[in-house]
C-alpha cells in the first residue's frame, strides 16, 4: 500500500506529513473523546436526575402550601429554672 505523504512548507522549516499518521493521530483523539464522554455521561444523568426530582419537590412544596392552611404547632410547656445547690459534708 502506498503511503500518501507530502511535505508542508512551515514557519521552522519543511516537515513531512503523512495522511495515515494523521488519520491515527484523529483516531486517537477521538478515542479519547469518546471515553471521556463514556465516563463523564453516568454523572451528568444523575445531576440532571436530580435537578428535576428537586423542582418536583419544590413545586409539590408550593401546591401543598397554596391548598393547605398553615397549621402552627403548639410550643413546648416552658421549664421553669430550677436552682442546683450542692449539699457537701464538711469535717
């Protein structure tokens, strides 16, 4: 098989490029793109999972309480203040 290479005038000179090491070169970098995509897409599901489950809630939140009357709770009895004394036996 002939490979297709020619040379490209450049700023530091002549240099060769081949058409098969750049077709490697596009291969490899796509490669990496696509494994980089394989690892990030788990993540960026999940984040968009949740990004919806959380307007959901809010507004789930807000149905809730435009339909529902605000219900106070009773507050806890006060305590009241009690004083310590410490009994101590002297000789």
């Amino acid at each position: 098989m002939r490979q297709s290479c020619h040379s490209r005038a450049g700023f530091r000179g002549a240099r060769v490029v081949c058409v098969n090491t750049t077709m490697e070169h596009l291969a490899g970098t796509l490669t990496v793109l696509v494994m980089l995509a394989l690892v990030t897409l788990p993540s960026l599901l999940g984040l968009v999972h949740d990004r919806r489950m959380d307007r959901q809630i809010r507004a789930a939140e807000r149905a809730r309480a435009q339909t529902e009357p605000e219900v106070v709770p009773p507050s806890p009895p006060r305590r009241q203040d009690a004083v310590t004394t410490t009994v101590t036996a002297h000789s």
